[in-house]
C-alpha cells in the first residue's frame, strides 16, 4: 500500500495532480481542501495518501492532513459511497464542518455538497455518528461539546419545536454547557421569543 506520496508537483488539472517522484510520475486525486494547500509547480510536496484497488483501476488520492484522511476512509467505508463521493463531500465542507454536521445530525447541510441526496446524506448522518468524531484528532474537549449540542438540539426537536428554532436558540446557549443546563437555557430563550 502506498501511505505517502513525496516529489515535485508537475501539473494541476482538478481534481488530479501529477507529482515526479525520481522519474515516476503518480496521478493523484485530491479534494478541493488539499487543492488550496499546494505549493507552486516544480515545488517540492508531501502528500498522505490511500490506494485504492478496483477490477477496472487502481487509484490513488492525496490529501494534506492525516484527518483528511481519516474522513475519506470513514467514507469510504460506507455502503454506496464511493471515492468520487467522499472526495465531493470532503471538497464542499472541511472536516469540522463534516463532523459538527454528522455530530448534530444534520442532513440539511450535507444536501448541499453537489452529488449528495436526501438519502445519502441521512444514511451518512446515521452510519457515522460517533465514528467520525472518535476516528478524527479534533481539538481536546470539542468533542464533547458537538455532543452536547447534538443532544440539546435532539430534546428541543423532541419537545416540539421547529429545526430552525431549535437551531436559533442553540446559538445563545453556551458550548460549554451541559446537556440539561443547555435544554433549560434553549427553553428559556424560546418562550421569550
């Protein structure tokens, strides 16, 4: 398996890059994310990858971050999502962004990565709670917070209050609050408005 990929950047044509690597030139997909992160052309650059092995082709994609990474693989993984998708995913949203969204629950916003359905994205909402959080190396504490904010936001719903009023009033309640210290808090901003 190739893990990292080091040479000289030959040429961008998006998605796919073409790095030299002493004589062999490798084409790697990339996200939009890692895209952003690339030095000049004929610079020197270090990509973390995955190979992929199909009947019809062998693969090869690049990524900038060892949490990247981690997120195409947990992708990957899941049944009807292919490369190309977890490569769209990863390309219209940063992996916090992936993980607070998973975290929270909230298809809504992974509806709006091109080539991502209703379905898919509820599938992904349910098949990576939890793992995508525990599988990726996020700030100390975030963690907990994205699941505290998930739960409060789920009790909110469960009382009988819309998406976005339960969403608005997740905004004026602390991220370091706990679970039911947030559901008092969320309750009392929605009966003042």
């Amino acid at each position: 398996m190739i893990g990292r990929i080091q040479g000289i950047l030959v040429s961008i044509h998006p998605p796919r890059l073409l790095i030299d690597c002493q004589g062999v030139g490798y084409e790697i997909d990339v996200p939009m994310s890692t895209l952003y992160q690339l030095p000049e052309v004929n610079q020197k650059i270090t990509l973390l990858t995955h190979f992929q092995v199909r009947e019809d082709a062998q693969q090869l994609f690049g990524f900038a971050t060892e949490t990247e990474r981690a997120a195409f693989r947990a992708l990957i993984k899941i049944s009807g999502v292919g490369s190309r998708t977890a490569l769209a995913v990863l390309s219209g949203m940063s992996v916090d962004e992936l993980a607070q969204a998973i975290a929270m629950q909230e298809a809504g916003r992974l509806t709006q990565v091109p080539g991502i359905g209703k379905k898919t994205a509820e599938r992904l909402c349910l098949e990576l709670k939890g793992k995508l959080i525990a599988g990726l190396e996020l700030v100390p504490g975030k963690s907990n917070a994205i699941e505290a904010s998930s739960e409060i936001l789920q009790a909110l719903l469960a009382l009988g209050y819309s998406e976005k009023e339960a969403h608005l009033a997740l905004k004026h309640i602390p991220a370091d609050s706990s679970v039911s210290d947030g559901i008092r808090m969320g309750l009392k901003h929605l009966s003042k408005s």
